[in-house]
C-alpha cells in the first residue's frame, strides 16, 4: 500500500473504528481521527498503535455522522461515491438484548478497508455472520468484497465436555489448555501413548465423538520407521481399535496431511485443479525419501481399512502448511518456516499451501457435526509462490528487513487445490494476508520476533 494515501475516520475511538484504524496505520495509510475529545484517557489506546506517531492525526468533531437516508441524499446530490455498511451486533461489545445477529470485529474492520480499495464496491453492505432470528440474511454482497466470515462458533464455544490425550498431563507446554475458557470445567487431560494399544480406551469411552490428531511430524529422521512410520499407522490403529470397543463414537475424524495427497508422479502445471481424488504413491515416497509423506499416506490406508471393516464412521482432513496465531509459547515447524521466510534463510519446498490454523479447527467441528460429512476433504486456503508472502509481509510490515531478491521461480504461477469440497463443510478460508499479518502478531508477542 502506497504510503501517501490518507483518509479520514469519524468516531475512531468506537470498537469497530478503532480496529479499522489498528488495520489502516498496519497498510501504510496516514489516518485523519475524529473523536469527541482528543484529550480523553479513553482514546489513549489510539495512540498506542504501531505507526500512530507517525501517521495519525486526531481531530475534535461533535457528531458521528450523517443519518443514511440523508447521506444518500447528500451524496447523489454533490456526486460522492458513497459506500454504507450495516454490521450485526459487534462481538465484543457490551450485551444487549437478544435475539442476535453476530460480526467479528476483525471482519467488521477489514470490510471497511474493502469498502475503500475494492473499485467495484457500491452502494449497502449488510453482514451478519450468525443471526439467532427465523429471519435468513445474504452474504452475497458481502462476500464479493473478499469477506470470509469468522467462525462465530470458535468465538463463543460449542459447550463440548473435551477429553485430551498428552504423553504427559504435567508438561510445562500443555500449560495453555489450561487457560482455555471452560477448560477448567469441561476439559479432561488423559495420559496416552500412540505406540500402546488400549491406551486410548479410558479416554475415548463415553464420548460421540474422536479427534485423532496426533503423529510425529519430522523433515528429516535417522530412523524413518521407528520415528515416524510406526507412530503414525500403529498409532492411528490403536485410536481407531480402541473406538470400536465402546457404542459411544459416532464419528472419528483424523487429522491427515496433504502429505497423503500430492506426492506421486502426476504433473503440478499451473492448468492443473487437484482434488480429493488424488493420492500420494508409496512406493515414489520411498523413491524420494519423503518419509513424513509416506507415514501420513500408509496411516490413512489402514485407517480406511479397519474403518471399513468395523463399522466406523471416518472423515479424514487434509490440511496444507498450517499457519496462524499460536495458542502456545512454543515454537513449532510451520512457525519456524515463517520466521526463515522472513530471515531469508527458507529452504521449504514451494510453492506453499498454506491453511489458516482457525479454519482447520473449525473444518474438525463441522467434520463431526455435519451429518453428511463423510471420506477426504483438502483444507487449503491458497497455493502461493516466496514473492507474495514478502510482497504481504512488505505491505504490512515496512520496517521489516525482508529479502529484497528472489529467484524467478518464485513468482512463477502454481498449481490449484479445489475447494468444492471444503464449501460443503461450510469453509471459508481466511484471505491470506489476515492470517499472515495474525502470524507475524502472534510470533512477536510471544518474542520471537523483534522489530
């Protein structure tokens, strides 16, 4: 975003208008603020922002702004192009009487900036995300502005009673389920080992429905077998054998990877849509040494196997390079690879998948409450080359010393992962700038990063 364009936001100290500046300075925009008292502690947190200093002017005005029946009136006469937007009720915002039509801020901040840069935008926005009324409210409008709602469910909770399996309850770094919001009511910890059959059986009796997430994920391994081979198929039977033993389970639902989908011989040309049709080979696997894959692909044919063979209601997800905000302090892969991309030190194989983190955890709940969910479902909210993740890193974050050069290759067109799939699950990925502007965020309050 160019850094001289400025604009003008009328009572910046309100909820929404105070992410939407948060958002503006972020871009590079210098922002002209009115408020009522520019001298007022409540709007000290404005001048808190980062660019604030630099890029922000607060200015005194009494009114908010025009009524919109005279807006309109007003603007058709002295030809402003003129662009309303109608949010619900503000997730975050004080409690008001119900019934309820909800918006995340955060979509309620960007819509705003959408609103501005989109050059087709026009005339009235209305966006509710979840509306507790019999009435139904269209997201067309919305969602051609590049509006991807956030899940509403992820926010306020599904009031599930959870039990977690953990190689070990007393780890310093589960110490974050702990904190989560009814944790301390509704979250069981179990002590669990993948390689131990009947580990699981405590934990997965009297629950409808199974999670199974965990397997070792290592790039490089001295020992493919033991280390991650084993873990992985050994381990999903022994979550799946101890399923069976009780009448409880519904559905399970296992985390794969794209790992299971895209190693084999077929071509990755730019004219090329994959699917869930697509499998990886084993034997190429072998040929190329891509254990993880190999693990992820021999996992999910024994999973479907012993599925079919016990009566087992089985979704598998298959997300790509997950990124977003942690929950933890510590850091993991993916988070590990952005902080190379920024450094300039990258060597992952591209071009990226990446998924947000929040819509793989939304896709397992739809996964389990969908009732006609059902085989694989790809979880990919973009195929993308180096270039553009510094081109959003840039935009975002000008101080950044980032990687001026790169190869050509890396701005090079990819391939397309399709999302038909996804749709069905009610998914609907988060633009990529939101979850990497949520990445870099969450890697600097937790001292990764430094700038």
């Amino acid at each position: 975003m160019s850094e001289d364009k400025v604009v003008c936001v009328t009572g910046a100290s309100g909820y929404i208008a105070s992410w939407l500046v948060k958002l503006l300075l972020e871009r590079g925009y210098s922002v002209k603020a009115t408020v009522r008292d520019p001298d007022d502690p409540k709007v000290k947190h404005l001048h808190e922002f980062e660019g604030a200093k630099e890029k922000l002017l607060l200015f005194k005005a009494l009114s908010k702004t025009l009524a919109e029946e005279a807006a309109w009136k007003f603007a058709k006469e002295n030809g402003i192009d003129l662009v309303t937007l109608h949010p619900g009720v503000v997730i975050g915002a004080e409690a008001l009487p119900g019934p309820y039509k909800l918006v995340d801020v955060r979509d309620a901040a960007y819509a705003h900036i959408q609103a501005l840069e989109v050059p087709t935008a026009t005339g009235r926005y209305l966006w509710e995300d979840k509306n507790e009324t019999t009435q139904q409210f269209s997201k067309e409008r919305a969602k051609s502005l590049g509006i991807n709602f956030m899940p509403w469910e992820l926010l306020l909770g599904h009031g599930y009673t959870v039990k977690a399996t953990v190689r070990d309850p007393n780890d310093p770094n589960i110490k974050h389920l702990h904190t989560l919001d009814g944790a301390t009511e509704r979250l069981h910890i179990f002590k669990a080992n993948l390689m131990e059959e009947g580990s699981f059986d405590s934990a997965v009796d009297g629950c409808e429905g199974v999670f199974h997430t965990a397997s070792p994920v290592f790039l490089s391994t001295n020992d493919p077998q033991a280390e991650l081979i084993d873990p992985a198929v050994k381990g999903t039977l022994n979550v799946l054998r101890s399923c069976a033993k009780v009448q409880s389970v519904k559905r399970v639902v296992i985390t794969s990877s794209t790992a299971s989908v895209f190693f084999n011989e077929r071509p990755l040309t730019p004219d090329v849509v994959a699917d869930e049709t697509w499998f990886s080979d084993p034997d190429f696997c072998k040929k190329s040494k891509n254990w993880y894959a190999l693990s992820k692909t021999l996992a999910e044919e024994a999973a479907r196997k012993f599925a079919k063979e016990n009566g087992i209601d089985l979704v598998t997800l298959h997300p790509g390079f997950v990124i977003g905000p942690s929950l933890h302090s510590k850091l993991n892969l993916s988070l590990e690879v952005i902080l190379n991309i920024i450094k300039g030190v990258d060597t992952f194989p591209r071009p990226y998948r990446f998924v947000d983190v929040r819509d793989v955890a939304y896709a397992h709940v739809q996964a389990l409450e969908v009732p006609t969910a059902n085989g694989r479902y790809l979880l990919v909210g973009k195929v993308t080359q180096r270039c553009e993740v510094l081109k959003i890193l840039h935009e975002h974050y000008p101080t950044l010393h980032l990687p001026e050069k790169f190869k050509a290759a890396d701005c090079e067109p990819t391939y397309k992962i399709s999302k038909e799939r996804t749709k069905s699950l009610g998914i609907n990925f988060m633009p990529l700038e939101v979850t990497f502007r949520d990445t870099v965020e969450s890697l600097k309050e937790k001292g990764f990063l430094n700038f």
